[in-house]
C-alpha cells in the first residue's frame, strides 16, 4: 500500500496511518486485563490449524512474539471456517470492544459503484480476503492486540478481525 501514496493524491490522515499505524480511540479509561484463562489452546478443537494460522501470520509480518507485560490486554484467538475450507484467525476482543469508540460510517455496497460508472468503463475485481491486515496500528497499540499460544505471547502489528471500529477504519481508507 505505500507504494500508492507515490502515484495518487493520498490524504494526510492516510499517509499518517501507514507511516505510525492507527491509533485507537477509547472511551474513558484505557483497559487492563490479565493474562489468566487467555490461553488460545485451551477447548481448542483444531490445535494443528490454529498453530498453522499463527505460524501463517507470523510469516506475513502480521503477528509478533512479545514477552508477557503487565499493561497488556490478553485476548484468546479462535478459527472460523472460511467457504473454502480455510479457517480465519479471529481475535475475540470482545471486552475490549467495550472501552473503545464506535464509529459511525455508510459502507459502500455494490449498487454505490454502479452509480459511479460511465459509458466504456470497465470493472475489475480485487480480492479483500484479508485486507484489513494491510492496514497498520500504532506500536503503542500492539499491547491491546495480545494472544497467549501456550507458553508463547503474540500481538498483532496490523488491523485484526473482531476490533469493532476495523469496518470504518478500512471503509475510509478505500474511499481514497
């Protein structure tokens, strides 16, 4: 994506997303939670898929190993299956979502694109499967983004599946 801000007119508040990552709003406090009962493995039906996607993460730069810090906020990640058979890697933040701001947005639908079209354009597809790890957060956010695999500390690096307030941050960045 940095690649874009090059060739198109890209506005601040984007060029500041990919340069420092997303800050999160918060309501009031900023939460804490403790690392007790966070282990991902724990009732884990599919241990070997869970690990494959953690290992996948890891390789795409999505994820990193982190040591257990007392300001972090635990979650637990667990799978959904994807049509295709392919899990997703969620991250139930569920208590988190409570102490961060909602946003309000209008979600682009297909009809939206249709309006936007002209004589002789033409259409391309793109896949968005996992886009919304292209979009960084800040490192000062990493600590509220934490899983425990067994012994072994994670935090994503990148916008992750679950956040409530991910479908406005990557609806406003595709309006670009």
């Amino acid at each position: 994506m940095r690649h874009w801000i090059c060739k198109f007119k890209v506005p601040l508040w984007h060029k500041r997303i990919l340069k420092f990552g997303y800050v999160f709003k918060f309501l009031n406090k900023r939460p804490k939670s403790k690392c007790e009962n966070c282990d991902s493995l724990k009732g884990c039906a599919n241990v070997p898929a869970i690990l494959d996607s953690v290992n996948e993460l890891v390789t795409l730069g999505v994820i990193r190993e982190t040591d257990c810090h007392p300001t972090e906020f635990c979650n637990r990640l667990f799978l959904v299956p994807k049509p295709n058979g392919e899990f997703r890697p969620i991250l139930n933040v569920k208590r988190f979502n409570k102490y961060v701001k909602k946003e309000k947005f209008k979600m682009e639908t297909v009809a939206d694109a249709i309006l936007l079209m002209e004589q002789n354009d033409s259409l391309i597809t793109i896949d968005l499967t996992d886009a919304y790890l292209a979009i960084p957060i800040a490192k000062s956010m990493f600590r509220f983004c934490v899983f425990k695999i067994g012994c072994q500390h994670y935090q994503f690096t990148r916008l992750c599946f679950g956040l409530s307030f991910a479908p406005y941050v990557f609806t406003k960045f595709l309006k670009v």
